[in-house]
C-alpha cells in the first residue's frame, strides 16, 4: 500500500479514527506523517513502554471516571467495602486495576457496572460464534433471541408480530433436530 499523501513511498503509518461511529482510516509514509504532526514513535509509544499495562489503563479509566463526578460527589470516593475473602478494597482495585478473586466481582458490581458499561458498551457478555461453525450454537443463540422478541411482543399486544416469531422459532427448531 502506498502513501496515501505523495503517492511516491509505502505507508508504514496506518491511523483508524473512529467518531460517533463514523471510522475513518490514513495510511501514510513515516515522513508525511512527520510533516502533518504526526509522530508514530511518540503518538504510539505508550504501547511498547515499559510500565504501560492494561491493569494501568484500567486504573486510569477509573481515576477519569472519579474526576468527572459531578458537584465534588463519587461513589467511588465514598466506598469503604472490602471483599470479605481477598481482603481487597475499591480503592485498591483502583490504583492497581486488578480485582483480588471472583467474589470482588458481586462485592463491588455496583461500581464496576457503570465502568463496564463505559468500556464495553453493555454488562452481559453475548459473545460470537463462527459463522463457519458452531451452527447449533448459532441457531440455539437465535432461536433465544427470538423468544425474547416473542416475549417482548406479547407483553406490547403486538399479536401478529409474535405469530409470525412462534412460526420461526418452530422452524428453527426442527431445523435443531
């Protein structure tokens, strides 16, 4: 791939900028990235420093997550919980960004939820099957969507709606067997 700038040397800069959903991608040699204000060892370089860690990065979401507080109020500032088996408390979670043991994980769910949510997009893990395979997974995946879809219409009175689901969901499932 060329630079997409002087169209003369390989990109070897490759930046993906994603806003409100809209990506947009520049594949530029090292000296158009340079000219524009770039610079792909000093933009980049906390990747491969030393002391950059995940668990930082984590602990830093949740220190940007404390200063954007509003009226000086926090919970996490508030919090003086500690897991009754690691002994851990939120604040340590939040100045090493690893959680003790798998009881942490209900001890302060109140408190990573909104973390979760701001990281992730959501709380529940709803994973990915191959479309190559796992075609049973897949269709009883589908065929679970379905009947929450079902149960949504028939809660709306949305009666045509949820004979159509049925009829599906019947199918796939025979499709099952």
């Amino acid at each position: 791939m060329w630079c997409e700038r002087c169209k003369q040397r390989p990109a070897t800069v490759h930046i993906t900028k994603v806003v409100n959903n809209y990506k947009t991608e520049s594949h530029l040699c090292a000296a158009c990235a340079q000219e524009s204000g770039i610079d792909p060892g000093k933009e980049l370089g906390f990747l491969f420093e030393p002391e950059f860690s995940f668990h930082n990065l984590l602990a830093g979401l949740l220190e940007n997550e404390v200063g954007s507080q509003q009226e000086g109020f926090s919970p996490y500032l508030e919090t003086t919980e500690k897991c009754p088996t690691c002994g851990l408390t939120f604040t340590d979670f939040r100045k090493i960004g690893f959680l003790g043991c798998a009881n942490c994980y209900r001890i302060f769910s109140d408190y990573l939820e909104p973390l979760l949510r701001r990281v992730h997009g959501n709380i529940t893990h709803t994973g990915k099957v191959p479309k190559r395979t796992g075609g049973k997974v897949r269709l009883k995946k589908e065929i679970e969507d379905l009947r929450r879809k079902l149960q949504d219409a028939i809660r709306r009175e949305a009666y045509e709606e949820a004979a159509k689901l049925r009829d599906e969901i019947k199918a796939k499932q025979e499709k099952l067997k």
